[in-house]
C-alpha cells in the first residue's frame, strides 16, 4: 500500500510541477515586443552637429544642411536620399540640426554641411545605438 502512495504522490507532483510550468509561461503580446523600435512618435530628438577637421560648420541661409537618416540599421544605406526614412533640414545660423520626435533604437545618420570657406559640401555618415527613450542625444559626425 505504502509504494501505492508513494507513485500516487509521484504521479500527482509530476502534475503539479507541469501545471504550474504551463500557466507560468506567457503567450507573446504587444506589451512583450522589443521597446526600442527606431522610428518617429517618441521623445527623442537628435541634435546632430557637423565637424570638418575638428571645426563644427554652421548652417548658412543659402545653402541649408541635412540630416538624412535610416531607422532600423547602424550601417550606411548609401548616399541615395531615397534609401533613408526620413531628413531634417537646418536652421539658417544654427551650427546643428535638431531631430526630434524620434524613438529608442538603431539609426544610421548621413549629414550635410556646406563648407563656405572652401564652397563646398561636405557629407559624412554615423551610425548609432540609441536606448534613450526621451531628452536630446547629441551626434558629432566628421564630414569631408
């Protein structure tokens, strides 16, 4: 009678531990995704300066910079404008170009900056890993 028992109380624990590891597992939901997604519709914004052999370039009324940027990937797309998600245009006299509204994740960013004392653009590429979900992350990119 005792071994009885003893498979009963085997058999029943066996159960219990199966029970309890189904109803511990978690079906995949919305809320269970990956939170950093690169795209718009967040906090974020990129403050994005352009640097030519050390000295930031400033933004010029006639000749507005770019910020081109690739949600989803860290390298280069490209120079093609078409490869990119989205672009931000500078503000005359400003020596950045402000991004905002974007989220946490993964971007790679083509910027350009025209060169008034050699009268020339200039163009360069950055890719970055964002977790920052809110607040201004500032992206110094060399340009030749």
């Amino acid at each position: 009678m005792q071994a009885k028992n003893r498979k009963l109380a085997g058999s029943y624990a066996v159960l219990i531990a199966l029970f309890l590891f189904l109803c511990g597992c978690k079906h995949k939901t919305e809320d269970s995704l990956p939170s950093c997604i690169a795209g718009t519709g967040g906090n974020l914004t990129l403050v994005v300066f352009a640097y030519h052999n050390g000295i930031s370039i400033p933004n010029y009324y006639t000749h507005p910079d770019t910020a081109f940027i690739r949600f989803g990937t860290t390298i280069s797309p490209g120079i093609n404008s078409a490869a990119y998600s989205t672009f931000f245009v500078s503000a005359p006299g400003d020596d950045h170009i402000h991004c905002p509204g974007l989220r946490c994740g993964d971007y790679f960013i083509y910027r350009t900056a025209w060169d008034s004392v050699a009268g020339t653009t200039r163009y360069g590429g950055y890719g970055i890993s964002i977790a920052d979900t809110s607040g201004d992350k500032i992206i110094n990119i060399a340009v030749n």
